[in-house]
C-alpha cells in the first residue's frame, strides 16, 4: 500500500523543500537559476590571477629550458678544458721525445762524414794490408754504436719511396688534386649551386688541410674535357663484366634505387682521373683498393690492345690506420657522408659542441679500460682508438696503455678534445677561404689552366697511338 505524504502548509509558504527532494537541489529538468549570471569581481580577479601564473609557468619554463642548454655547454667546455689539458701535456712530453731523437739525429749527422770517409778507405785498401784491419775493426764500432741508438743504413738504390719510413718528407710536392664534380652528376640532379659551391669547398678543404696551391695543381674535373674524353677511350677496352663486379653498382641495383649509366661508367671515369695524369702511386682508402684494382686492369688492357706501354700500372698508397675511419654509430660500417644518421661521422664544418656530443654519444661497450689485446673485438671502442692514435701520432697500443685504466667517459672526454683541437682550425680556415672569392677563383684558374696543359699534352699521344685524327 502506497505511503501517504503530507507537506506542512507553513513549509509551502516558506519555501521550505519538502523532505527528500534532493535538499534544495531544483527538480529534475529544471533550468539552472544560475545560468547566464555575470561573473563577478572576485571571479574575474580570480581569472586574471590563474592568466598571469601560466604566463609566468611559460616563461620560466623558457628561462629553464635556456639554462639547461647554457649548462650543457658549460660541461662540455670544460670536458675540452681538461681534455685540452691532457693533450697539451701529452704534446709536451711527445715533444721533449723528439727534442732528444733529434739531439742524436744532429750528432749522427756530424758522423756521418767519418762514416763515409772510413767506408771509402776500406773500398782502397786490400783486405791483408794490416791498416784495413784496424779501419775495419773501427767501423763495425762506430755501425755498432749507431744502431744501439736505433741508426741503421737504408740502401735507396733499386726501391720504391716508401713514406712511412720517411715520415719526415711530406708527399706530392707535383700532386694534383681535382674537385670531381661529374662524378657527382652521377647522384641525380644536384642544383647548379650546389654543384658549383662544393667544388669550391672541396678545393678550400684542400688547402684548410694543408695542401700548398703553389706546390700542388687545384682544378675542376669538369674544367679539363680531358678527362671525358679519356673516360670515353678507356671504357672501348673495358669488358662489361669487369663492371659488373663493382661493388657500387649492385649495392645501388640492390636497395630499390634505379641505377643511370653514369653510375655503371663511374670506374672507368675515376681510371681517367688517375691514368690521364700517368699517376703510379694514388693514396686510396681500403674501401676504394677495387677501384684501383680496375684501374690496373683497364690501364694493362689498354696497353696490351696497342702494343705499348704508356700507362704506368699504379700502386695503392696505403693511408695506413687513417685508410679507414668506421662509423660512430656502428664500429663495422665505414664513416661516410651519406649516412642517413649525421650523429654517424664528425664532419669538418660541425661546432666544437657538436663534435664532443658526437664523441661522448658514440656506442662503445661496457668493458673498462684499453688493452691492445682483444681490441679488435670491440670494434667500437677500436675505431675511437684508431681515430685517436691517428691524430695523436701515437701508435694503437699507446693509447690503449695511457689509458688502460680509465673509464670510456674520460678516453671520450680525451678523444674529442683532441678533435677540436684539431678539427677547429680546419672548419674556420675552410670558412675564412670559402668567403674570399676572389683568392678561390684566382687558384681555380690557375689550377685549370696546369691541368689542362698537361691533360692536353698527354690526350695527343694516346689519340696518336689509337690512331685518332689531331
């Protein structure tokens, strides 16, 4: 039976809600009193003050994020001030190394006047005259003694120049160093400017690096039509199947990418580069010895289908522990510029900073400390060695024992303030030749014209010897 309610009448009157029906709360789908109702000072305020504490929470967060970069920056100043440390007192002490060899060096040089003048008295004595004995017996001393001290003879006579038994002479007095810009036809359309500004920095690395333009020819590929020309010849008496083998070609047929002809024909234009300029040495990269494998091959074949010998058969000059740099991402791939992944390689324009991030992000292992033994095992840790004895000019297992007790962050430290000490130079000469136009074009021409000359005088003979029309 339904319960009965009753409502007071004096409640009704006062406007007093009635027991359970939600305690003031207006009826189920009535319209909220409150609605549309302005807002008021203290609302308003309150808006304001809620505006003005997220503009000030944006502000700071700004302010912090600046403050983090600016602390960033100061650690790795300071990676570069201690690493600069060690350098300069590693410099110091490779220095005071080499002030003692060459003390020894100036004193063996004084004897080497005594050494000829006892060597070319025993060639005119006879071996029973009693005074030979006594010469003989001095000069084995005095060879005895110079080689304690590590002085021994070299015989010249009949041996190819080998520069790392020479490491004081520098090379390629008469180099010849072109920007090979058809060669870079061969990636698809490149923008004029492009073109034309890597060229020119390519030949202001050059010289940032130390080649001499007075000592070495700088040219444009493209500005010497020889070189095509040469490519066209050699390419008549180089089988297919010879390019075929080339490992570019099939990598590029191999990712998806469509291949052009200038890519297939590549080799034969990089034998031109080197055999119009009857090179017999070409300092080359392990990566690129098929290259000059080809180049020998095409440089035989030419000769043998004449019945000449015109082009020299050139050897590979082995750039040693710098013939290969390897990945910082991954110790088994080779650096490379075209590496999607920047973080990959140090380039000559990167900053200071951005080298020490390169460096102290590169992938390393776990293991603590440097050892000779097993190091090729690491292949990460072996390229950081390798890039440190190189511009060190210390030898891998005299890294390994400097720092045979340290951890990775304080070799990495010590690596990459090494890079800038060294890389830093370089970048800002690059910029510096870069913006003088006028000195860049004036080498250029220069260049061009010398290559030219020599170009043209060699393109003659071999048209004389296939039988072209001068």
């Amino acid at each position: 039976m339904a319960e009965e309610r009753h409502v007071d009448p004096k409640q009704q009157q006062e406007g007093v809600a009635p027991a359970g029906s939600g305690d003031g709360a207006p009826p189920k789908g009535a319209p909220d009193p409150t609605a549309g109702r302005k807002q008021g000072p203290a609302g308003k305020f309150a808006a304001g003050v809620g505006g003005k504490v997220q503009q000030r929470v944006a502000a700071d967060s700004l302010e912090l994020e600046k403050l983090r970069t600016e602390v960033e920056h100061l650690r790795n100043q300071l990676r570069l001030a201690v690493a600069d440390s060690k350098n300069l007192k590693r410099l110091v002490q490779k220095e005071v190394e080499e002030a003692r060899t060459l003390s020894i060096s100036e004193f063996v040089r004084d004897l080497i006047a005594s050494c000829d003048n006892l060597e070319a008295s025993l060639k005119n004595l006879s071996d029973d005259d009693n005074v030979h004995a006594g010469v003989k017996m001095t000069w084995d001393s005095l060879i005895s003694t110079l080689g304690g001290h590590g002085v021994s003879r070299v015989s010249p006579l009949g041996e190819q120049f080998d520069p790392r038994f020479h490491k004081a002479v520098t090379q390629a007095v008469d180099d010849s160093k072109p920007a090979v810009d058809l060669h870079a036809l061969t990636a698809g359309n490149v923008p004029a400017t492009v073109l034309h500004s890597r060229s020119v920095s390519l030949l202001a690395t050059y010289i940032a690096c130390g080649i001499d333009p007075e000592k070495s020819v700088l040219f444009v590929q493209s500005s010497v039509p020889e070189h095509s020309e040469l490519c066209w010849i050699l390419g008549c008496v180089t089988p297919m199947g010879w390019l075929n083998r080339m490992t570019q070609f099939k990598d590029k047929s191999r990712s998806g990418s469509t291949p052009n002809m200038g890519l297939y024909g590549y080799p034969v234009l990089m034998a031109a580069d080197i055999l119009l300029y009857k090179a017999d040495l070409v300092p080359v990269g392990d990566d690129q010895m098929q290259h000059i494998e080809l180049t020998q091959d095409i440089a035989r074949a030419f000769n043998a289908t004449h019945q000449v010998d015109y082009f020299p058969v050139p050897k590979p000059l082995s750039l040693d522990n710098s013939a290969r740099i390897m990945s910082l991402r991954d110790g088994r791939k080779k650096m490379s510029k075209s590496d999607a992944s920047d973080a990959a390689r140090i380039n000559l324009d990167d900053d200071d900073d951005s080298i020490v991030q390169k460096i102290m992000r590169a992938t390393t292992d776990s293991i603590r400390g440097l050892s000779l033994e097993g190091l090729d095992e690491r292949p990460e840790m072996h390229n950081l060695v390798n890039i440190f004895a190189v511009l060190s000019g210390m030898t891998k297992a005299e890294v390994c024992n400097e720092f045979a007790a340290s951890g990775t962050k304080e070799f990495k430290e010590a690596l990459a303030g090494l890079l800038v000490q060294t890389i830093s130079p370089i970048r800002e000469r690059i910029r510096e030749l870069v913006r003088d136009a006028a000195y860049m074009d004036k080498i250029i021409n220069a260049g061009n014209g010398a290559a030219r000359v020599l170009a043209g005088r060699h393109i003659a003979e071999i048209k004389k010897i296939i039988g072209l029309v001068r």
